[in-house]
C-alpha cells in the first residue's frame, strides 16, 4: 500500500535509515563518548536479530516465561452500551508484569548478555518498564538500577516495592519536576559514565539510534499476534486500531502490523488538565521540531526552546517529546493522533473495571476513553484497542484522588 508516497509494503525495511533517520526525525544526537557506545549497540543488534539461536530463543522466553501469545477480548457490554459498533482489546495486561513493557526488556537483556555487560540502566515513569527491566535482570543474572521521579515514587507505591523485591536499585530523581524527563536524563548520565560495563535499555521507541528501531521491533510481536488474532476471530480486518501515546512503545508495537491495511490508526495522546502549556504532555498535537534525549522529534517547548513542562495523570505518559517514528507517521498523515483528557480518562478506567471486570492502567485507559468517543462518531465496525497494561499500580491513586465511582 502506498500512502502520501510512502512505500508500506516496504516500511518496516525502509525506515530507519542506516543512520536512524524516519525523514526528518530521529537520528543521534549524543556527545562523542558515547557514539562508539551506541555504534557498538547497533552493531551487536543488528548482528543477533538474524541469528536464530537469539531468535529462537526469544520465542521461548515469550511462550515459556512471559505467557504470549497474549489474547484478544470482545467487549460486549461496553460496546453494546456505547451503540453499534464492536470494541476489542488486545491483552498486554496479561503479559507477565501487567505490561506490554516486558517485550522489549526481554530482548534488551538478552542483547546485553550476548554482549558481556554486567548491569541494565533505564528510567521508568509509570513504573512498569522498570518492573520489566528488573525481572529481566533477575532472569538473566544482571545488576539493575532504575532511575525514578520522587513524584512517580509517590504515585507508583507498588510498582517500587516490585522493582526492590526484584533486586534492583531504584533511585529517586529528584530534581526539576522529578517525573519522567528527569529520570531519563538522570539515567542518561549515569549511563555516560559506565557505559564499557552496562547497557541503557530505553523504555520506549526514544532516544537516539538503535533504540527507536530495536525497540519497535520488539514490540512488533503485539501487532503480529493481534492481525492474526482478530482475522481469525471476526474473519476480517478492524475498521480502526487504538493505542495511547507517551514515547510510543505499545502504540509502535500494535500499529506495526497494521501500517500497510486499510485500517484507520489513531494515536492517543494525554490532554491532562486542558490545553495550557504544562497543563498536558500532548507533544504530536501542539508541539515543535526539537532535539531532546539524543534525538529528533516533535517535542513540547518553552518561550527558551527547551523541553516545557508537562502533566498527565498518567505516570507513563507525561513525556514532553514522542517516539521519532511516531513523529514520521504523524506527518505523513498515516497515523491521526489526537487526544483525551483526564476526566475521560478516569470514566473510561471505571466503566470498563465495571462492565468488563478488567481494571486497565491509566495510560491504556486514554486509548480506552478515546474508542468510546470513536464507537460514537461509527455508526458500525469494529475497532481494537491495545489495552498495554493492567491498572493494579494505579488503585490506590485512583481511590485517594477520585474515589470510587
């Protein structure tokens, strides 16, 4: 299929480019200690994800370990509640740790025992790329240090207990806002000064060459698994596919298998409280070109130019940049990225715990929220969500702030 010029039988080959580049977006943009670091990376991925002794190997851990294939849930009561249209979800909260987040830290912490390192590096908001990362860790024998905002600490109680009880160092970032952006640079420059014996396994398709490529890759395993699923479910194609947006690693991973179907793509970004700068973390909607975390994208800034302040009542959202692929796709006009906010957020956390006995995270309840606002506008059809993760981490705060409703 080809879209505004874009070749998407093709793609997933074509982009990046050999030096990370989606158009414009992307690339490496890190200081020179630290290319060698990321050539060496790059190297070794490249090398391992055609070896079918890597491969095969995965495929073990993610039967074995992590329960995949993950399933695909009709919703009957909500759809039947919003009209006629059928919503489906595809199950990331079933994935061993209650995310879709395992699926790249599976194949990070492989990656970096095929290359001889001794500990795991990365920054997590939400809190479950870090469960991920240190039950990988765990898994694999490697020391593990997770780079956290006090405020998320705060926010994510169990997830923490979760990531101690696992082995791995949790520290508490404190500086700025002390959410997601400064642990990623906390993390960043701890990674700086060791990276001969460690490897910075990114959260999401971010960051600078090979992450936003190698993570995609190996979240592509949702998306591969839900176009079978639903076909051999419904005998056909969804008319759309849902995912929420942060940096874009659930998103990237469902909208993979899907880029060269007729299917509608929407993105999912958080409006938070309202449109106001730094008020929301919707960076795709109402941000700029700019460089952040060693790469190029469209990003949220202040009258300076730099990274602005963002929120989102979801730990794993509130992310001043997005993914460069995402950025690509956004332009490119393949991919409509829009937005809810927190109140439609949280009625749309309530009503599928209420109708479907599925209590999400507040990240996939913004994919939720906005395909109840989508089976509205469709007077028929089928859309699928990317339900990524399971809202255990998130009761308590949901109860201190909203109550139960």
């Amino acid at each position: 299929m080809n879209y505004n010029g874009i070749n998407f039988d093709t793609y997933l080959k074509n982009y990046p480019d050999d030096n990370g580049y989606f158009g414009k977006y992307g690339g490496s943009y890190i200081p020179e200690n630290l290319q060698a670091a990321m050539q060496e990376i790059t190297e070794a991925y490249f090398t391992i994800c055609k070896s079918s002794k890597f491969v095969n190997e995965l495929r073990r851990i993610r039967r074995e370990f992590q329960g995949r294939p993950t399933p695909i849930s009709y919703l009957e009561r909500l759809s039947g509640s919003l009209g006629n249209v059928q919503i489906y979800v595809k199950r990331e909260d079933l994935n061993h740790t209650g995310a879709h987040k395992l699926n790249h830290c599976m194949g990070e912490a492989l990656l970096a025992k095929y290359m001889g390192k001794k500990k795991v590096i990365a920054e997590t908001g939400a809190g479950q790329h870090g469960v991920a990362l240190a039950t990988a860790a765990a898994y694999f024998g490697l020391e593990c240090d997770i780079y956290m905002g006090s405020v998320d600490i705060k926010k994510q109680a169990p997830n923490v207990a979760r990531m101690k009880i696992l082995g791995a160092n949790v520290v508490e970032v404190t500086h700025g806002l002390a959410t997601l952006k400064e642990a990623v640079d906390s993390a960043f420059e701890a990674y700086a000064k060791d990276y001969k014996d460690c490897i910075y396994c990114i959260g999401s398709v971010v960051g600078p060459h090979p992450f936003p490529m190698m993570v995609r890759d190996f979240q592509s395993v949702v998306g591969i698994e839900a176009r079978e699923q639903f076909i051999e479910l419904t005998g056909e194609l969804p008319d759309a596919v849902v995912a929420c947006v942060g940096g874009g690693s659930n998103a990237m991973g469902m909208f993979s298998g899907f880029l060269n179907d007729p299917v509608n793509i929407y993105g999912v970004e958080p409006l938070g409280r309202g449109e106001k700068l730094g008020d929301h973390a919707a960076s795709l909607k109402y941000g700029t070109e700019g460089i952040m975390h060693g790469f190029n994208s469209i990003m949220l800034k202040d009258k300076n130019g730099e990274p602005a302040p963002v929120y989102s009542v979801a730990s794993g959202l509130d992310y001043p940049s997005s993914g460069p692929e995402h950025a690509f796709l956004h332009d490119a006009g393949r991919v409509k990225y829009d937005v809810v906010n927190d109140e439609e957020t949280i009625d749309a956390f309530f009503k599928l715990s209420r109708l479907e006995g599925i209590i999400p995270a507040i990240e996939s309840s913004h994919a939720v929220a906005y395909a109840m606002k989508l089976a509205k506008e469709m007077n028929k059809g089928s859309i699928l969500v990317n339900l990524s993760g399971r809202g255990d981490k998130d009761m308590d705060y949901i109860i201190e702030n909203y109550g139960i409703r």
